[in-house]
C-alpha cells in the first residue's frame, strides 16, 4: 500500500513524480549481478535468454529499454524478441476461431513451432545468424523477417504478456534462460478512498489506447473482461516462475492520469453498461491535483500510457 496526497503543490509534484521513477529505476540497479551472475548460471551453462513478462499496462516496454541499456553498458548485445510476432495470420486466426472474432490473449493465438525454431536457433545450431519473424497488425500477417548475426555477447530478451503461458515457457525453460516478471503490485490509498492496483492498470490502459491505438474508453472497458479472464488463467498461476519481480506501481499516478481520464470517461454514453463505472472512476479521482507530464523525466515508465 502507498499513501499518497489528493492536494499538491506544483513543487510537491515535481518531487513526488522525481522520488517515484528514481524508486522504480533503483529497482533495476544491479540488475546485471541478479540476471548474469546470480541466476546467470543453468544447468553449467551461461544464460543467453532473458524472460520479461507481465500483464498489460505494467510496463514492460519501458523495462526492457532499461534492460538493454543496463547490460549492454556492461558489454552484452541485446536483442529484444516480441512474443506478438509469433502470432498466426490474422486470417488463420479467425477460421480458427467459433465466431469469427479473435481472442489475442489465447495461448492459441501463437505459433510455438516458430518460436521453437527461433529458440534452438539460438541455443543449439552453430549457425551464427538468427531467424526472427516480424507481425505486421495493420494487415494481420507476418512481415519480412528479421536476420540476427550472434556471438557470444548476445542477450535474447523475449518480451510479452505470453511469455509465461505454459506451451511458452516451457520452450524458454529448457534452455538457460531466466526471468523477470513486472506489475503493478501495490493499492494505492488516499484516506478511506482505496486504489486497487488492478484498477490503476486499467486506467493507464484507458488513455493509452485512446490516444495510442485511437480505441473508445467504452470499447477500453468491454475489452478488460477477456484481458482481465486471460491474465488470472495464463499469467497470474504462473508468475512465481519468475526469479526476479519489479513493482511498477507510481504514487503520482491518479494525478498523472487525471486530466486525460477526464477528458476520455465522459465519452461513454448514458446508454453504456458501462457508463456507471466511467461515473465512479471520475468520481473518485475528481478532488485530485493534475500533475502535469512535463515533470516526468525522458526516460520515465509513464511515458507508454500518456
């Protein structure tokens, strides 16, 4: 739990983002002892993959950026594999499905015989060039794929909300690989008024696919039921698995998102199932100070939601 503060001045916020970000960044402070030497050994042999999972809207993004740069000031190359590339064509997709509509978060949804491929690659041939697909979401097939020289330097750094769902890590697990699991993991709480960090993901979720992927607060809200069912039966059993966990939660947050969810909740109709929830967010964050984005530094975790 974090308390934090509905009223404050400009230079309380200033401090307040600047104490955050620092808090989260120390947690990524030695991370190169914790993956390479403390768990850079498998089995005899040095660890070449790295696993980052974690839900939507915790921040693996930025993580892995931080990640790169970490080890690669250490003289590691890194190359960051998103598990989204691996995804069937749309068009495979959607004659597998039962409706036509297609459930990205399944396990289904990704094609582990090209993953498996790519992983022994990496681990078992003594090619010294790597194959890796690339997703093209605007037309929902696989694009020109990506050609990787190696050497010993190289880091594979597999990124994804997938990467802990069992028919995928267990092609990681076989080999020296380990993990790292990020999330928001703390409420935050202000008085008795209570923010429940699964609904904080939510709302960086809200803005960021509004402004991001141009989607509606009321499409946002409809979508979280199959995020929401497929993170407690893919992700959550299975996040013990990780060696190293990260909290992403910021106590400046619901300030931070404030002007932007009030500009995008009142979008749902009156109509809406979802109207009333839209009323309770703006409820409850509406006698919070605005803290402005300007205070955020460039390399800061809140830049993939705003």
């Amino acid at each position: 739990m974090i308390n934090i503060h509905r009223y404050l001045t400009q230079e309380q916020a200033k401090k307040c983002v600047a104490d955050s970000d620092a808090a989260f960044n120390s947690q990524l402070v030695g991370i190169y002892d914790d993956l390479l030497v403390s768990h850079g050994r498998f089995h005899g042999q040095a660890v070449k993959a790295i696993a980052l999972c974690g839900p939507t809207c915790a921040g693996k993004t930025t993580t892995a950026k931080i990640l790169t740069s970490l080890l690669e000031a250490h003289g590691k190359r890194v190359h960051v594999i998103s598990i989204d590339d691996y995804y069937y064509d749309r068009k495979v997709l959607k004659e597998r499905s039962k409706n036509g509509e297609i459930d990205f978060d399944s396990p289904d949804t990704i094609d582990t015989k090209e993953l498996a491929l790519t992983i022994r690659e990496i681990f078992d041939d003594d090619e010294n060039v790597v194959e890796v697909p690339t997703y093209d979401f605007k037309l929902g097939t696989r694009g020109e794929p990506r050609f990787i020289p190696v050497d010993d330097r190289d880091i594979f750094l597999f990124e994804g909300i997938q990467v802990f769902y069992p028919n995928v890590y267990s092609l990681l697990n076989a080999y020296p690989t380990t993990s790292v699991y990020i999330n928001v993991m703390k409420n935050l709480q202000s008085g008795s008024r209570t923010f429940p960090c699964v609904d904080l993901r939510l709302y960086r979720r809200i803005v960021r696919d509004f402004y991001r992927r141009e989607a509606s607060p009321e499409f946002t809200f409809e979508l979280w039921k199959t995020v929401r069912k497929n993170e407690d039966d893919n992700i959550f059993p299975y996040f013990h698995r990780s060696k190293i966990s990260i909290d992403s939660t910021m106590a400046y947050e619901i300030g931070m998102l404030k002007p932007y969810l009030d500009e995008i909740l009142p979008l749902v109709p009156k109509n809406s199932e979802h109207y009333y929830r839209a009323q309770d967010i703006l409820e409850s964050i509406s006698d919070f100070s605005p803290i402005s984005k300007e205070f955020l530094s460039p390399d800061s975790l809140f830049h993939e939601f705003i």
